[in-house]
C-alpha cells in the first residue's frame, strides 16, 4: 500500500491526514506467519465460543 | 404430519431448512420455495467483483441438495400469504408462481401448517434514479452482478495500464443503505488490486457513505480495546482508510446517479456532485413484495408487514426517540404477532427501528444507514426459528425454548482487505451484543472484552476457510451440523 498512503499523507488538512496510519512494525506482525498462525487459531476460538454463548 | 413452507432459500431461509429437516424428519413435509436455483455465499461476492473468483465459485445448485435431503423444493416466486385460508379450504396457503423453464407462470397454492418467511432483501435499485448494473452503477450484491462489477472494472485497470486516470467511487447509493462492510471491502480490495499492479499513481478511490461517522457500519459504531486506549471505530476504519488511499465523504445521500457523476445530500443541507469512472454503490433494501390476504380475501398485508415490505415480528414497533430506545425492543423468536404459526428469519424480520441514531439533513432528508443483518445472525435466527417451529410440532406446546435476540447475538465480520495466502490481509471485527445495550454496559454499550478489532493475514485465512466451510456446511455434506453458524 505504499505509493496509494504516500500520496495522502502528502495532503495537510485533508480530513484523511489526521487518520492513524500503522507503523512499519505494525505491517511487519500483520505478516508475519508465527504471529498470524498464532492469531488464525485465537479468533477463530474467540468467535466460535461467541456463536455458542449468542443463543439459546 | 405437518407441513412448514419456508419462503427464500438464502442463508436463512436454506439454514433454517436444513435444520427442520434435519429435526423433523421424513414424517413431516419441508418445502421451500425460492426463486432462485441457485445458493450464494454472498460473503464471497467481493472476490468474483476483483476477478478472483469465478461466480461458480461462491455458489451451487439448490435442487440436488433439497432432493438428497428429501426437502420439496419449488422454483418459484411467493405472490401472497392467505394465513387464514381462503376460497375452499381453512388451511392457510401461499400463492406461487414458478419461475423454472418449464413450469413458468404456471400458478399454484401451497398449503402450510408453519411459514418462515426467509425472504431476503429486495435490491430497491429504484429508490435512487440511475443506479444499478442496468443503469451507471455497479453492484457486488449477487454473483452476477459482481461478475458483472469486474468486467467494468477490468476496463477501467486496463485504461490505467494505458496511462489513463480512473476515479472510483465505492459506498451507499441510498441516504438508508446499508451493508457499508460489503462496500468497504470492496473499496478496500480495488485499492489493493490497482496497487498490486503498480497503479495507484493513476487512481482517485472515493468512499461514500451516508454514516454519521466512518465505522458505524450501520450498528451505531463500536469501540475496541487497542494499544492501551478504548477506541472507537471510526478511528480503526479511518487508519484502513487512510492506509489504502482512500478518501471519504461521509453523512451524504446519494439522490440520483448519471452517467459518470453522482449527486449527493450532505447532512448539512448542501447539495454537491462527485465524477466518477467506475462506481459500486449499495442500493436501498425492501422487504419482498408479497400481498396478505384473509378469509374474506381483504387485504392484510400492512397488518402482517411493514410499509417497506419486511415483516413484523415480536418487536415493540412503537416509534420512540433514540435516547427512548431498549435491548428489549427488540425480537427473541421472530414469530408474527398476529398469526403465531408464522414466522421470518434473517433480513425479511422489520427490526423495531434503526442501531444508528437517526439523522436528518437541514432539508429534513433522512440519512442514516438501516440496520445490518449479516450472515451470522442470519444463520442462527434461521437455526432457532427451525428449532422453535420443531419443538411445537413434536412437543404440540406453544412455548419456545430458543431465543436468538440481537441484542445478546454476538457476530463477527471479517472484511477483506486483499486476496493472497502470504500477501493478503483483512479486518476481523467482533462485536457483542450486535444491538448496543446501553443499559446493561452503560460505558461502551457493548462487552468491551468481546469486541476485536484486528488486522492482518490471520483475517484472510480466516475468510478463505469460512468460504470453504460454510459452502460445505450449505451443501449439507457429512457433518454439516456440527459447524456453527
């Protein structure tokens, strides 16, 4: 995403330069396989015991 | 034996037949009348709109799986509901149409002892002048229109390859849209695709949206608990903005559509026009337009539906100010107030009002995205709807055991945000209550534990293998019913 993001950010007081953007560390563990396959399992446990819980 | 009609064959109306099948067994008859012969994970839409998938991809044939499942299966368009009966017989029916080649027109009465009415939304693409596939807009709600969705698109990549600069414009084509998260997954997946191919330089992304603010997503927002701050979801949904290029107009109507340009409504009041190459815009949704009849043969239909067509359940539908409004407005079994052998699931249910606030805009338009109705709870209305009807007719009580209300239903959406198994990425979003309860969490009105909000690859696989798991799942193959909806 690197060219689209340069070019807004090149755009002060646009609605979109007061946006929170990731840092280069926060593009890394989003993939970065460990972490992910480590998240993979997490969500999917987190939403399965929150289908279950949403009904009786 | 009993007879339950289940109108609609989508993820609710197919759950929900699967289901009372899968209780009720061969003593009792399941027919579901559709319009449609085939079944479409919706959710996978997005990726036959980039190109990714094909259409065959994100659906299969009903008749096969309704006939392996001893479910009667009719092609054909619901006319009217005669919950009284009528004419000859005392028994309610419902008046079809078929649709199939070789029955087409023909009419027939299809008597019922249970209705579930999973109809679905109706694409009102007429609410708003110009929009849709057969007009200046693209759309990404059927597979077919998301095949269609890609082949302009495609041309628009290819005017980029040649050096030609493109506007896209992606959002709600209605002041009451709703389904901002398929929009946005869309927007999020062309920013992906133009930028994979080095393009970016050429393209202007616009995200419309007639939110109040960014991430409302139609259920009055969320927050999250992220980086040692609760945040609300307009800043999460700014950041994937921003990070994909994408500018935004928000609080804005779209009132009409012509070729290449859209012109729009502010909450302000002010009128204004965008230019675009290329626009997907989701349009309003109706209820289906079945007619209700009595005994007598009176119209009925505004007692057992509301004026847009969905249909009226266990909600309090009695208008009250949003600072007036209760989790308990909300329905618990999704039965008819007037008829209780009948019952909607999914979308086809009128929830009580909106989640978002309502706005109007200073020239009194309303503005404000309708409620959303995943395929999450969707699948689990349809689940307990089958549930309840299979109770009363083995048990012949009239309570119901399972509730499945909004207001305690958890869903997840997982927003695509690029196609690739080590470079692709999405958004996984939970939020619990889906319906805010502001009297049970008075500081977020929802379990602040409970709501994620997480980007990254992990989301991609997960959407992948819910694509692969819920087809399989809907083609009612060993196992099916071990797998949550």
């Amino acid at each position: 995403m690197a060219n689209i993001q340069e070019r807004l950010q090149n755009k002060p007081y646009a609605e979109y330069a007061y946006a929170t953007r990731p840092s280069k560390m926060t593009l890394f563990w989003r993939r970065c396989l460990i972490k992910q396959i480590y998240m993979f399992f997490k969500l999917n446990l987190k939403i399965m015991i929150m289908v279950v819980k949403g009904h009786s | 034996m009993s007879k339950v009609l289940v109108l609609g064959a989508g993820i609710s109306g197919h759950t929900a037949a699967l289901y009372l099948k899968k209780i009720l067994g061969k003593k009792h008859d399941v027919i579901v009348v559709s319009p449609n012969s085939n079944y479409q994970w919706v959710p996978s839409n997005i990726w036959v709109g980039v190109g990714l998938m094909e259409p065959n991809e994100v659906k299969f044939k009903l008749a096969p799986v309704y006939k392996k499942q001893g479910i009667i299966y009719k092609q054909a368009l619901a006319k009217s509901i005669h919950p009284e009966g009528g004419g000859e017989t005392d028994k309610p029916f419902v008046k079809i149409s078929y649709v199939e080649e070789a029955k087409q027109g023909e009419e027939e009465v299809v008597e019922f002892d249970y209705l579930v009415n999973g109809t679905g939304p109706a694409l009102n693409f007429a609410g708003t002048p110009g929009l849709g596939p057969d007009l200046f807009t693209n759309s990404v709600c059927t597979y077919d229109h998301a095949a269609h969705s890609w082949k302009n698109l495609e041309v628009s990549l290819t005017k980029m390859e040649n050096g030609e600069h493109q506007t896209f414009l992606i959002g709600t084509g209605h002041p009451m849209a709703t389904c901002q998260g398929a929009a946005f997954e869309y927007a999020l997946n062309i920013a992906f695709e133009v930028d994979k191919r080095n393009l970016s330089h050429l393209a202007d992304i616009i995200w419309i949206t007639n939110e109040y603010e960014l991430g409302d997503f139609g259920m009055g927002g969320a927050y999250i608990k992220r980086g040692g701050y609760i945040t609300p979801t307009k800043v999460f949904t700014e950041s994937v903005l921003a990070e994909y290029g994408i500018r935004w107009i928000k609080r804005a109507g779209v009132q009409k559509v012509e070729e290449g340009k859209a012109f729009y409504e502010l909450l302000d009041g002010t009128y204004h026009e965008q230019e675009f190459d290329f626009a997907m815009l989701i349009p309003g949704f109706t209820g289906s337009k079945m007619k209700a009849f009595d005994k007598a043969d009176n119209d009925i239909t505004d007692k057992i539906f509301v004026p847009n067509g969905m249909m009226r359940v266990d909600a309090d539908y009695t208008p009250k100010p949003y600072e007036e409004w209760k989790a308990s407005d909300w329905p618990e079994i999704y039965q008819s107030p007037e008829y209780d052998f009948m019952y909607a699931s999914g979308i086809a249910f009128a929830p009580p009002h909106t989640m978002s606030k309502p706005m109007k805009s200073a020239n009194g338009t309303p503005i404000t995205p309708t409620p959303p109705r995943t395929g999450m709870p969707s699948g689990v209305i349809g689940k307990v709807v089958a549930q309840n009807i299979s109770y009363r007719i083995k048990t012949g009580k009239k309570d119901h055991p399972h509730k499945a209300s909004m207001t305690k239903q958890a869903a997840a959406c997982i927003v695509s945000a690029g196609y690739g198994f080590t470079k692709g990425q999405a958004a996984t979003m939970t939020v619990s209550p889906i319906v805010p309860d502001w009297e049970k969490y008075p500081k977020y009105g929802r379990d602040i534990n409970a709501t994620v909000g997480v980007i990254g690859l992990a989301g991609h696989w997960m959407k992948l293998f819910m694509h692969y798991m819920f087809i399989y799942k809907a083609k009612a193959k060993f196992g099916w019913s071990i797998i949550p909806e």
